[in-house]
C-alpha cells in the first residue's frame, strides 16, 4: 500500500494566501505608481501640443513654461534641469542608458550646454511639434529621467572639475547646483565629508574668480545647517571673504560718473553688514583654539561697522567672538567697548558686559577708573539697573587702591532707591559699604550718611534718620551744623507745615565758605516751593524776602524760576519783568532756565499762540543760544502738539519748524526720563500713530519706569484708538496691570469711562439717560476709585445734549464739590453750568456765574466766548413758561455785558502779551551783550519779521531802434503794483 500524501495545515494554507494577496498588492500600487507617472509625462506633451495648435502662439514664447510649471507644482521630479536633445522623427527611439555613471567630463559638457542654452533662451525654443510628440511619447520613462535633479555624485564631479579648470562659467554652474540642493533640501543630511570640502573647495574658487557674493551665499546655507568644525569653518576661508565685502562697500564712483556695477553692488551697506556678521558668527562643535589675531582685527571691524551703521543686534556676540579668539589681555577693548556701547543708547548691555567681563578680569586700575563715569550714567539712565551689583563690583576692583568718589557712590544709591523703594534693601546695601569700612572705600562719608538720612526722611523713617545723625556726628561734630543736612530736615518739616522749625533750622546753618552758602540756597527752594503751594503769591513773596533779607540767603536760578511762574500765575505782568530785571542785575548767569520761566509763563499764563511763542522762542536763540536748553525744546514742543488743530503731517510740520532734536531714542526707543516718554507718546498719538505710542509706554514699564498717571492715561488713550474689536478690553488690562501693582488709576480709570460715555447713545428719554450714566459712574464706584471731577462733566455734558437740565446741573454740582469748589470753578464747569441755567433763565445763577467768571482767568479763552454765544441763544428760543419777558430782557442784557466784558479782557491780554515780549526781548538782550555775545538786528533775520533780501533789478541797455517790447522791459520789476477801483482807460 502506497503511503498516504501530507495534507497541509490550516495555518499554511491561510500564510500562502496571505503571501499571494500580499503580492498583489505590491504589484497593483507600483504599476499604479508608473501609471501615474506616464500619465504626468503624456499631459506635459498635450499641452505643449495645445499651447502650439493655439491661434496666438509665437515661437518662442512663455505659454510652455507656464505649462510646464503646471505641472511642476504636481511633481517634483519633472522639472527641466537640462534640455533634452532633438530627436529626428523617422529615427528609432533612444535606447535606455546604461546603468554605468557618466565621466564627469560628458556631465561637465552637459551642464556647459545647459548654461549657454539658459544665456540664449533655448528653454522656450522647442522643436517642432511633431518631431517633439514623437521624442515623448516614444519612451516616457526617458522623459522623466531628463526632468531629474541631478545626484549628489554629479555635483561633487561638477564642482571638483570647475575648480581644477578654474573656469568661471563651469563655477556659476556648479554653485547654482550646489545652492539648489541646500534649497530643494536634497544636499547630505550629514553633511558627509566629500559635501564640506567640495563646499570649502568651491567657495574659494569663487573668492578667487571674484564672486564674492555667490561665495558668501554658499558659506552661510552650510553654517545654517547646524555646527561645523572649526577646521571646516577656516577651511572655506571666510575672513577673506568678509574683508572682501567689507572693502566693497568703501569703494565710491568718482563724482559726476555712473557707479560701477560690481557684482554686490546690489546690496545696501546693511545688508552686507549682515551677511558678514553671519558669516563670523558660526555655531561651532567646540570652543574655538588657539589665538587667531585674524578675528580680532575682523571682529573690531565688524563692530565699528556695527556702531556706525546703527546695527545693535549682534553686538555682544561680536565682542565675545573677539576676546576669545586672542589670549592676550582685552580689557581695553572691552572699555572701548562699554564706552561706545554708552553713547549708542545700549545701557543694559553695557552693565552686562561690565558685570561679566570685570567681575572675573583683573585690569589696571587707572583705564578702568576712566571709564566708571560711563557705567554709572548708563545705570542712572537705565532706572537704577542692577545698581547694587556694580555698586559692588567697583568696591571689589578699588578696595585697597583708590577711594570710590562720594558723587558715584550717592547716585547708585539713590538709583537703587528709586528704582526697588524699599529702605531695607537700601540700609542692607548700605551695612554692606559699612562693613567694607566706608572710610577707605568712600572719599567722603559724610555724603552718604546724608543721602541715608534723605532716604530714610523720604520713607517716613524720622527714627532712622536721626540714628544716621547721630553717627556721623560722633565721628565729625561739625556736621551738626552742615547746611546740607540741615535742609533735609527742614524740607521734613515743610512737608508738615512746621514753619518754625524750619526757621529753627536755617538759623541753626553755619556758613564758612561760598559753597555752605549755596547749600543754604538750594535747600531754600524746596521749601518755598512746599510754602507756595497753601499760600498765595503776596504770602510767597514775603516768606522768601524774609529769609533773603534777614538770614543773607542769596537767590538762584531754581528760585528765579520758581517765582516767575509765581507772577505769571496771576498775569502781573509788571511784577514778572519788575521780577526779571532784578534777578538779571544779581550778577549770576543768565542760561536756559531763564529762557524756561519766560516761554512757561507765555504759553500757560497769558495763553500765547504758538506762532508767537514760536518767535519768541526763535529771538531768544538769535540773542544767545545758551538761553534755550533741552528743558526748553521740551515746552516749545508741548506747545506745538498742545496747539494744533489738526494731526498727522500739519503737527508733525510745526514741531520740525521748531528744528529741535527728535524726542525718541533712534533706535530702541528705551531708557527714557518719564517726560521723554510722556512727550513722545504725545507726538505719536498727534501723527495718528498709536501703535508707536503703545510700544514706547511697553518699553518704558518693561524698563521700569516710575509710575506716571499720565502715561498710563496716553496709553489707554492710544489703546482706544487702535482698530480692534477687543481695544476697550485690552485698555483695561492696562489700568488693571498698575492697579494690581499697587499705583494710583484713577485718571486713567475715568478716562475710559469718558470715552465711554463720548459713544453712549443720545435719547431722549431722560430716565434711559440717567440709568446709563448712573451704570457707568457705579462700575468705578464698585472698583474703590475716585471718580473724576471730568467724569462728572461728561455726565452733564451728555444730560444737557438730551435736553435733561436738571441731570446737567446736578452732575456739574457733584463735580464741584469733589474739589470743594462751587459752579464756575473752571471753564468746563462755566460752560455747561452757563448754557443749564440759560436754558431755565435763572437770573440770579446766570449773574454768579458771569461775576465769577470775569474773576478768573478763562474768560479770556475763546471757549468762554462760545459758551456765553451758545447762552444767548438758549435764552431767546426757550419755550419755558416760568420766564417773564423781563427776566429774558434781563438775562439777554447780562449776557451781552459779559460779552462785551469778554472782548475787552481779550485786548487787554493782548496789550500784556505786546508788552510782555517788548520788555523780556530788551532784558535778554542786554544779558546777551554782557555774556559777550554779538549784538543781533531781527530787520535782518526774514523768519523774525525781517525784509528778505532785495533781489537784483532788471537793467536793460539802451538802444536807438527801440520798440514798444523793448520800453516796457525798462520798467524797475520792484515797483508795487496799483489798484484802480474802476476800469482802466485802456
């Protein structure tokens, strides 16, 4: 019996299948996969076919490229790197390439032809259409292999045989191919090693045949594709490189000539900068060995080019790359540095750079105290930026050498003070000088325990003050009389209306040279400014002549300007040049401040158009420019974005005709004082820029500005004025952000609230009216905030638009008494309270608020003319029944007074402002001419009201055979023309 046969298994049954199935698979998707690629192929050859059936086609031209490019954006390997050659159209088709590699020498030719077809513009210019169906269409496998980008194998041959033949159409080529890989992502991952020394090949053989720029570009995609090697990096020879785009840079066509077109020449000196910084800054797989004087001359170049050309981004890397690529010492490179980086407006890079390079670095101490004023000033215009750290260090670096000046000592103190306002960091900070032993490492001790006893005056700490006293007395019992110290309790006592122990102070002063006296000068501003703000101009004037005259304390500029705004603010014009004229005759300088106190007073007291403070301002420069300061660049510019009716380019032009420096930081816009800040934010929002005006406010808190209301309620302001649905969200996170701080909102609260109301809509409805308006006046309410005298006109002035007196009058009353004030205390309140009462034609209210308003000064504003205009008409076209005739005749007829009344204080204002300026005009000049300066005639200045030079006449010579042409010419062309009232005879 033959034996039985194997029956095979379940399981291998179900895996035979599975491999069959398997099979099938692969076999449909990769026939798929050809099929789809044949089909790309055959619709490139349609088209084309199309394209040139059409009527409009031309030889020539770009409809086949577009075509082609169609079909690019679908596959990436059907793009035409290289031209196929023209097949006859009785040949046989072209049998498939052998799978050997071409020399190189036929790829060289190849990609040769490649270029002079792209210089000639071959790539459009087809065969025929026949000749070409038939070439594609025959094999289109082949034709899809022609479109191929070429193989890493092929470019590395390409750029090896460009370099050894040094021929710069074969290098344009091989670096186009090169350049092309880094692009389409198809170069080694890796970057093995034949791809680096090809790169490093190639771009010195472009530096060597001049393209420079083709060489940089190459450079900079292999350092963006991750670290190098150092070796690697030098290899590629880049600080030729660099030196050969920075020397072209500095060449300059003769003048009167075309520039030369270099192959870079295309590029801005910014942009070159740049490029060379890439190319300097390689990330690296090791730190850099040895010393390499080479990048150091680079580096500096590098940096100065930086500094010149405004291109701060880079500037600490640039110096870290240059000290260490040298062992020797750098440290005054560094101070070079610092000192640059100062006068650039780079403060908090500068304080890095000083904390990190000298906190480990041993220099001579000599350059090193050349260049601590820089660093000090940096922190100060820094807001205090890491004042107790290089407080230290400079403490480190001298200790045992040089005594510290008490000057930099007591301003990083006060810089940390003002920046944390915390006492127990500062008296921490302090201990910390103490244990060093102050005596040796202050010059002046006594300086600092004076700023402490300020310090700790200021945070309330009276205790603590006198414990600092008391120690500095122990070691110097003269300082119990120091005019300096004495002020500051003095100051302390003002502050709590303890006049006689101001007295008691000042008498307890000591004067032993000129200097005590001046402390005893200076320490007397402060006090008459707290005195000025409780008492009136005549109690002012008093209180200070009784210290000059009785205690010999002499005048200076503080006291110059703090007494003319005294006089200016009740418009005595007398006093205010009475004033002048002695403070001119005291035999100190006349400066800027003098110029201030004159063009302060114009602008706010006797309300100066800005035309005319414009020439005054001009005249004082004319006279002598030391009258004018920055100060006084700072009002002139107030003036003219306070001033203008309209924005954008007419105030940005007022403020250019002011020819005074920008107000922002060219560059970072940064570590600005609060009324730079507060100035530009002004101008930004004036030239409708209120992005600008919200980044400047961002960059002065990141900064750590001190908090000012004001430029939170700019930048509210800027925030609503932004074109974006969430504005009035965002401002609010604004106010929230301070607030949580713990700072004073409230004005930038309110104004939210009034700009909420300027969109309330207006009904007629006085219950609608006033439940909006009681809405929004609770929400500051529920936030524990003051509301705003203004807030509350602007309730009233909304009231008095939907015609709800009463609601008008009681907001203005509210307004009132939040500043224990009655109705009319201000022009606001004048303005709705006079229109209010008009509409009832109240006599008796329209009578107290015209008396009170011809005693202020508003009345002389055209907004009170307005408001009295706007009253009478209220008066004669209410239809209320309670008004008589004769209480409408009589309110009409005190109205028309108060007019009249108006128009006179108006002249009579004017007739100062003439004054004003005549009698100011003739003491500066004659302070100019004692200050030395050449005497100036305004006739002779045309933007001072001067004439203009006189052009030269027209002369025409005489002839004998004249015409009627001829005689007309002799006409002198500067006679004025005359005006006939009637016709001309002719």
């Amino acid at each position: 019996m033959s034996p039985s046969l194997p029956v095979p298994s379940k399981a291998a049954l179900t895996a035979l299948r599975g491999l069959v199935l398997g099979t099938s698979c692969t076999l449909a998707l990769i026939t798929e996969d050809r099929r789809r690629r044949i089909n790309h192929a055959l619709n490139v050859i349609e088209n084309g076919d199309k394209i040139r059936s059409a009527r409009n086609y031309r030889p020539g031209g770009s409809a086949l490229a577009v075509a082609l490019e169609e079909e690019a954006l679908l596959e990436n390997t059907i793009f035409p790197w290289s031209i196929p050659p023209e097949v006859p159209a009785k040949s046989k088709p072209t049998p498939p390439p052998s799978k050997e590699p071409q020399p190189p020498k036929q790829i060289a030719e190849a990609q040769e032809q490649d270029l002079r077809d792209l210089a000639r513009g071959k790539l459009l210019r087809f065969p025929p259409p026949d000749s070409l169906t038939k070439w594609r269409s025959e094999d289109p496998q082949e034709a899809a292999k022609l479109y191929a980008f070429p193989q890493v194998s092929d470019i590395l041959a390409l750029i090896h045989d460009a370099c050894r033949n040094k021929d710069l159409r074969k290098a344009d080529i091989a670096l186009y191919r090169m350049l092309q890989a880094y692009e389409l992502k198809l170069a080694p991952k890796t970057l093995d090693r034949p791809w680096i020394e090809a790169s490093a090949l190639l771009c010195r053989t472009c530096q060597e045949l001049g393209r420079t720029d083709g060489a940089a570009d190459l450079l900079r995609q292999l350092i963006a594709t991750g670290p190098l090697e150092e070796s690697d990096y030098f290899d590629h020879q880049p600080l030729l490189l660099i030196d050969s785009l920075l020397a072209q840079q500095k060449k300059e066509s003769p003048k009167g000539t075309e520039a030369p077109e270099l192959p870079d020449s295309a590029r801005s000196p910014k942009e070159t900068l740049d490029i060379c910084i890439d190319l300097f800054l390689p990330v690296l797989k090791g730190k850099p060995t040895g010393s390499n004087h080479a990048v150091f001359d680079i580096g500096a170049r590098l940096l100065d080019a930086s500094f010149s050309l405004n291109r701060h981004q880079h500037l600490i890397a640039l110096h870290r790359r240059c000290i260490s690529a040298v062992d020797s010492d750098t440290h005054e490179f560094t101070l070079s540095f610092i000192v640059n980086l100062h006068k650039h407006g780079e403060y908090k890079q500068a304080i890095r750079i000083f904390l990190a390079v000298f906190t480990r670095m041993t220099p001579y101490k000599e350059s090193v105290w050349d260049m601590v004023p820089d660093v000090i000033a940096c922190v100060e215009k820094a807001h205090g930026y890491k004042s107790a750290r290089v407080l230290k260090v400079l403490v480190m670096l001298f200790s045992g050498t040089r005594q510290l000046s008490t000057v930099w000592v007591i301003k990083l103190l006060n810089a940390h003070w003002r920046r944390e306002q915390n006492f127990l960091e500062l008296e921490a900070l302090f201990n910390y000088l103490f244990a060093a032993n102050l005596q040796e490492v202050v010059r002046h001790p006594d300086g600092v325990y004076r700023f402490m006893i300020e310090a700790a005056l200021e945070a309330g700490k009276e205790m603590k003050a006198e414990s600092y006293l008391e120690e500095i007395v122990a070691q110097e019992p003269g300082i119990a009389e120091d005019p300096r110290i004495l002020g500051l309790f003095a100051r302390f006592s003002a502050k709590l209306g303890d006049w006689e122990g101001v007295r008691r102070a000042f008498e307890a002063m000591k004067v032993h040279d000129p200097s005590a006296s001046m402390s005893r000068s200076k320490a007397l501003v402060a006090v008459v400014k707290i005195y000025s703000m409780e008492h009136t101009v005549s109690q002012t004037e008093a209180f200070l002549k009784s210290y000059t005259d009785e205690l010999k304390i002499p005048v200076n500029v503080y006291i110059v300007t703090l007494m003319a705004k005294q006089y200016g603010s009740i418009r005595d014009a007398e006093a205010f040049i009475g004033w002048l004229e002695y403070c001119c005759g005291l035999g100190f300088k006349v400066d800027g401040n003098f110029g201030n106190a004159i063009l302060f007073n114009c602008r706010f007291r006797w309300n100066y158009p800005f035309r005319d403070l414009r020439t005054l301002y001009r005249k004082l420069v004319a006279l002598n420019p030391d009258f004018v300061d920055k100060h006084t660049e700072r009002i002139m510019k107030h003036a003219a974005l306070s001033n203008s009716k309209y924005g954008g380019k007419t105030a940005r032009g007022r403020v250019l005709s002011l020819r005074t420096t920008p107000t922002l930081h060219p560059l970072k816009r940064k570590c600005l004082e609060n009324f730079d800040v507060l100035l530009a934010m002004k101008e930004a929002l004036i030239y409708h820029r209120p992005g600008v005006a919200l980044s400047v406010y961002k960059r002065a808190v990141f900064d750590r500005m001190r908090f000012s209301q004001e430029a939170l309620k700019l930048a509210v302001q800027a925030q609503l004025s932004m074109p974006d649905k969430s504005r009035v969200a965002r401002a609010c996170s604004l106010v929230r952000k301070q607030q949580d701080a713990g700072n004073d909102v409230t004005d930038a609260a309110n104004y939210i609230m009034v700009m909420h109301l300027k969109e309330l809509y207006i009904t007629g409805d006085k219950k609608v009216v006033d439940s909006n308006l009681k809405k929004a006046i609770q929400q500051l309410d529920h936030l524990g905030l003051k509301v705003s005298d203004r807030l509350l006109h602007r309730a009233a002035n909304v009231c008095l638009q939907s015609e709800h007196i009463i609601g008008a009058i009681s907001y203005a009353q509210q307004a009132a008494s939040s500043q224990s004030e009655e109705l009319g205390y201000n022009l606001d309140s004048f303005k709705i309270s006079i229109r209010a009462y008009a509409e009832l034609v109240d006599v008796e209210m329209i009578g107290t608020l015209i008396q009170k308003a011809l005693a202020k000064q508003y009345i002389t504003d055209h907004d009170s003319r307005v408001a009295l205009k706007s009253a009478r008409e209220r008066v004669q076209r209410t239809v209320t029944t309670q008004a008589t005739d004769r209480e409408r005749s009589t309110a009409l007829a005190m109205i028309e007074d108060a007019l009249d009344k108006q128009r006179m204080a108006r002249e009579d204002l004017q007739k100062q402002r003439v004054l004003l300026e005549g009698e100011v005009i003739r003491i500066m000049r004659k302070a100019a001419l004692d200050a030395g300066c050449p005497p100036v005639d305004f006739a002779e200045i045309p933007y001072l009201g001067g004439k203009a030079k006189a052009k030269p006449k027209i002369e025409v010579e005489e002839k004998a055979d004249t015409d009627m042409f001829s005689e007309l010419l002799k006409v002198k062309v500067d006679r004025k023309p005359v005006l006939c009232a009637a016709k001309p005879s002719w």
